[in-house]
C-alpha cells in the first residue's frame, strides 16, 4: 500500500509505521480496502483493529 | 563547510571522500518535507517573495536565490532523496548538485522529518538544520534540547520561526558551519555496491535502490550493441530505510520532551473539522461565508461601485470624449474609433471598465480567501469533506474550491481549477463551471426574475441546474479517458492565518494573473469589436432563429444569446427587457445559464487548455443548452 502522508510503497503486514516518514498504520484511520494486512475476512479485519489500536 | 569538527569516527571511506569535503562550495540547497516553511526561510534568507502557504505542494519547481555570495536553491518539498514522484526526482538532482544543505525541519513533525536529516547525513553532504515553527511546539506541550539534538546529529541545528524572521540571522551565519559527520552507520552497506564508479552521495541512493541515479552511473558504459551494462541493484533499500527509521526515533526519544498532553484549542478544532458530523455544518457555513464575501460583498457591492460608479460615470464617459477628440469618425479611422470606444466591448472603454472594475476586485478576493484558507490549514480539510460528493461526478474535494468560486466569477474559475489535480479533473470541473454553474454577474439578475415569478420556479431551476451539473459531470467521468485521481493530501496544522503573508501572497498573485489576463482580454476584446462592426453579429442573430423557435422563444430571444456570447449578465440584464410568459422565462434563464461561458471565460479556457478544448466546450455548451431548453418547452406546455 501507499503511505497516506508519503506516498511510500510499503508491506503494512509487516510494518506498523512508514520507514520513511514515520507515518504510524492505525485499523481505525486506515480502510480495508488500502491496506490488506489481515489477509482478507471481515473476522481477520475486526482482531486487526484491536490488536494494532491496542499497540 | 566540509567534516563536521567534532565527529571523532575513522575517516570517510573512498566513496564519501570527494563530497564529505567541499570547501569552495557555493551552492546551498534548501530542503525539507512539504509544508515544512521552506518557501518561507527563502523568502527571509534571500528577501524575496515566493509563495508561502500552509499547504502542501507550493513549490513544485526549484527557485533560485542568493544569499551572502551562495547561490540558494529553493527544492520541491520531499521525504527523502529518492525519484518516487516528479518532485522527488528535481529535488534529488538539487541535492547531489549542492555543496551544502539548509535542511527545513518542521519541529512538531520530528518523527517525519529528521528520517531526510539522517539520510543527507549518510550522503556526507555537509548540512544545517534549521529547526522551523518552533513556537508551535510549546503550544503542543513539548520541549525539545536543541542542544542534545546538534550533538546527536553532529551538525549545526538553529531553531527558526521563519514566518517572523526569527532565527534567520543566525541560520544565515550557519550556513558556512554546514557540515556532515565523517562516517554514519549507512556504510555497513558499502560492501554490497556494485561496481560503478560512484561519489558518496550517489553511493548510498544506488544502496537504497534509487535506478535513475544507477542508470546515470553506468550510462558512460555502454556494450558494443548501445544497451547499458547490466548491473543490479543491491536491493538494500528496506533494509537500509528501516535502520535509518530506529535512528530517527532514537534521536526523538533523546531530545523531545513532553510537558503537557491536554488537548489544545487547535486540537479540538481540527478534530471538530474533520468528523463529518461537526465538519460537514461548519464546511457548509464555512463555504457560505467565502459565498457571501466573493459572490455579495465583492462581486455585487465593490463591483457595483467600481463599475457602475466609478468606471461606468466617470472613466467610461472621460475616455469616449477623449477617443471622439483625438480619432475622427470617418475614413480609415471610423473602424478603429469603434474598436477602441463601441459599447459592447470597446478596448480603451468596456475592456478596461471589465477588467479593473470586475475583474481585478474579484481576482484580488478570491486570493484573499484562498490564502488565508491556505495559510489556515483549512483548504485540505474542506477537501477531505467534500471529496466522497465531488468523487462520483469523477473530481475530488480540491475541485470544491474552482465551483465556489466559479459563483463568483467562472473566468477565476477557470484558472482556480489548477488546484483541482491532474489534467483530467481540471477538465471535468472546467467543463462544469461553463456548462452549469452560474457566475455572480448573471446570478444576482436571474434571482431577481425568479423570485418575481415565483417559489416554484425557483426550486424548478435550482433543480435543473444541479440534474444538469450532475448527469454532465458523470458523463464525462465515464467517457474520458484515464482515472480520476483520489484525494491524497497531507493534513497541515490548523493555525491562525497571518496576515502580512496572506496579503503578500494576494499581491503577487494578483499581479500575476493581471500580466497574462490583459493582453488575452484585449485581443479577444478587438476580435469581437471587429465581428460587431463587419455585421457578423446580427448575422448570428438571425441564423438562431430556428432555434429560438423551437425553444417557443420569440425572435427577440436571439439577441439575448448573441449578448450572452459576449457576457453572461449581458444576457440575463437583456431578459429583462423581453415580454415573456413565466414559462418562457423560466427556459430562457435555463438556456442563458447552460450557455457558453462569456468570451472572457472561453479565452481563459484556451488559454489553460487549448483551443480544441475551449471548441468542444464551446459547442457541447450549445448543445446542452438547446437539448435542456427544449425538453423544458415540451414540458412546461404539457404541464
């Protein structure tokens, strides 16, 4: 996916913030459909949300 | 400028060496992320005036200055030297042609900036950090050691307010300071280059896969068959960015202090801005207001005086008797009188009323409000509002901006829709604002014979004309070309606007646009004055005829289109004059607002596309006109 503040092409699966500008991934400002991490699965989706929030 | 004095590492390896130390250096590249106050430090440093707003992307082209015998190069805003857009890639080529650096750092944006810091660092380009909108950080309720931060990066760090200039003299004396650390932890990496010949800084954007830079070193190395080598990229470039990333929040973690974390005002108004419950009232009040200052207060009140007033009682009259004294009325110079004093668009009388009466106001207002929107941070966050809306007629919220300020004026605009994106969106929302959004001029006049008919004609209209704006903005998004370009934008601070600043963008915009309107409008002024007097006009008149029949419009009505050609209120005023049932009025003031834009409007359309453009716009502007028009005729007979 894009970083929304850089424009970097970043894995969210396997980072929790933009290397490049710092730009922290959040379930809660991020949408599904950008970001992918969770593998598809409304279910996968929803234990995304409370585990990265939570971080 | 060279090694930083105090770096006590081993000495650079053989690829920094020829960049670390650049003692004649003469030319210092001012970088930083978008938004960060780089224009604003240019300005202080080399007292110039380029754009200063609180809006991302401002400075798409490097500007250059001078300042204390150093050639200072204004770089596009950028996260990181690399060529992942048009941007990055010029001021990568800014960058690796610099002895020196002035490094903008937005203090409340630590995280995000020193990620370039470190990264120059790593180059050995011997830099200054100026530490920009230092006021904003105690307001967040933080604290930073700028102290600890000069010694963690080893360069010289000034705090600056570059806004109001403080600060400035002391970055200006840093700048011979500049310098870069001897060796940085990036150099780990070295082993794995591939084998090309490569300065440092060239060096560490191979490592981090950047293939411009790559291309450029081996393109000396061409085979037998004019094909470049084929050497790989060592593909280092996560690896290397994740590395740079726990410095930088190391360096963060080391000099940033938090002393209090309630909520500011800011914080509260900017959440409130941003949820569509709080946001999407205040947009609209918001929206109203900038209505009621460009479309009331500038366009009917100030350009009621200067034009009605000033322009039309005094200069108009004064410049008739002057032309009438100097040019005789017959002979070779009769044509010429008429061009220059004729009252449809005479060049030194009705031109001139037009644009400094009309015009100039109404150009002067919209960069009044766009700057403080700007300089507010407001701008984007109307944008993020409005973009779920504008995005199924195929534009995004940027284009929100050109159809308000289309109510004003549709010759502004046209030249507003810069702000909408790519080519695409500024043709779809071009194509709108002639098509189906009226400007103030013929707005005030075609309100007022509304409301003499009536509330339902009323609503009749206004329902019209956004059936029309919507079918046509779908129709064009599913038939041209290419993708519409989603809203990505940084969200900048919501601050008070400055006004200097705000007033200082407004004149050098203005001023701007004045240099390129005036010839435009006068050569399109002449040429219609020259159809007026060679009869082409009346021609036109009566070849609509058959047209304004099948509108069940009087022959009259033909006229009323010909002045709508030249300017839209024209041809509102001249509604005035006709005998028409309410019926009738209700599809001529459809028709005359679905008309073609005035021909002010038209030459700003070519002008900002071109002319094949400005045709088909043109002539669909015809056709929409008559095709609505006449649908409304069949069924307000019916009705």
């Amino acid at each position: 996916m894009k970083c929304p503040t850089c424009q970097y092409d970043l894995d969210p699966a396997s980072h929790d913030k933009c290397p490049r500008c710092g730009y922290t991934l959040r379930c809660s400002t991020l949408d599904c459909g950008s970001c992918g991490a969770c593998g598809g699965g409304s279910l996968a989706s929803l234990r995304g949300l409370f585990s990265r929030d939570d971080d | 400028m060279g090694v930083c004095p105090h770096g006590d590492d081993p000495p650079p390896t053989d690829a920094s060496r020829d960049d670390v130390v650049s003692a004649d250096a003469n030319t210092v590249a001012l970088l930083g992320a978008p938004n960060v106050g780089k224009s604003a430090v240019f300005n202080e440093l080399t007292e110039a005036d380029a754009d200063v707003s609180n809006y991302p992307g401002t400075t798409v082209t490097a500007t250059i200055g001078s300042v204390d015998g150093h050639r200072l190069v204004d770089a596009p805003g950028t996260y990181s030297v690399s060529s992942f857009s048009e941007e990055e890639r010029v001021a990568r080529e800014v960058v690796l042609d610099a002895d020196a650096v002035i490094n903008v750092v937005d203090a409340t944006q630590l995280d995000r900036d020193l990620f370039l810091t470190h990264q120059l660092l790593d180059m050995g380009i011997p830099t200054v950090v100026a530490l920009n909108v230092m006021d904003e950080v105690a307001r967040d309720g933080d604290e930073i050691d700028v102290d600890a931060l000069e010694a963690d990066l080893g360069v010289p760090v000034v705090p600056t307010v570059a806004v109001e200039s403080e600060g400035i003299a002391d970055l200006r004396r840093a700048i011979d300071e500049a310098c870069a650390p001897a060796t940085t932890p990036v150099e780990q990496w070295f082993d794995a280059l591939p084998d090309v010949d490569a300065s440092r800084r060239e060096a560490v954007l191979v490592l981090e896969d950047d293939r411009p830079t790559l291309e450029r070193l081996t393109a000396g190395d061409a085979r037998a068959d004019g094909g470049l080598p084929d050497v790989e990229l060592p593909s280092l470039r996560d690896s290397i960015y994740e590395h740079r990333r726990r410095r930088v929040d190391a360096t963060v973690d080391r000099v940033r202090e938090q002393t209090d974390d309630r909520r500011t005002v800011t914080d509260v108004v900017d959440a409130a801005l941003l949820n569509p419950l709080t946001g999407t009232p205040l947009a609209l009040v918001g929206i109203g207001l900038v209505y009621l200052f460009i479309g009331d207060v500038i366009a009917q009140r100030l350009v009621d005086v200067l034009e009605t007033e000033i322009f039309g009682a005094h200069y108009v009259p004064w410049m008739t008797g002057l032309v009438e004294a100097t040019v005789p009325a017959s002979g070779w110079s009769e044509p010429v009188r008429f061009v220059l004093i004729n009252d449809t668009l005479g060049l030194l009388t009705v031109t001139v009323q037009y644009l400094l009466g009309v015009l100039l106001p109404l150009v002067a207002g919209f960069y009044l409000v766009i700057g403080a929107l700007e300089d507010s941070g407001l701008l984007p966050r109307l944008a993020v509002l409005t973009d779920r809306g504008m995005s199924r007629i195929g534009l995004n919220g940027r284009a929100v901006i050109p159809m308000i300020v289309g109510l004003g004026c549709v010759t502004m605009a046209v030249l507003s829709t810069r702000i909408a994106g790519s080519r695409r969106e500024r043709l779809i929302s071009t194509a709108l604002l002639g098509l189906a959004v009226p400007c103030s001029a013929q707005l005030g006049i075609i309100l007022g014979l509304l409301a003499a008919l009536g509330a339902g004609w009323w609503f009749a209209y206004l329902g019209v004309m956004l059936l029309v704006f919507g079918i046509a903005g779908v129709f064009l998004d599913r038939t041209l070309p290419g993708e519409s370009q989603g809203l990505v934008t940084e969200l900048p601070r919501v601050r008070r606007p400055r006004a200097g600043n705000v007033l200082q963008k407004t004149v050098t915009r203005t001023k701007g646009f004045l240099t390129e309107a005036i010839p435009l409008f006068a050569v399109t002024a002449a040429a219609i004055s020259v159809l007026e007097y060679v009869g082409a006009l009346a021609s036109i008149v009566r070849g609509l005829r058959p047209l304004t029949a099948a509108l069940g419009m009087p022959a009259e009505f033909g006229q009323i289109l010909v002045l709508g050609l030249v300017r839209r209120d024209f041809a509102a005023a001249g509604m005035t004059d006709l005998a028409l049932s309410a019926s009738q009025a209700f599809v001529g003031l459809v028709v005359i607002t679905l008309f073609v834009p005035c021909v002010l409007a038209m030459a700003m359309i070519v002008k900002e596309h071109d002319l094949k453009t400005g045709l088909v716009m043109w002539t669909g502007s015809w056709a929409v006109a008559f095709l609505v028009g006449g649908l409304l005729a069949a069924v307000v007979t019916v009705l």
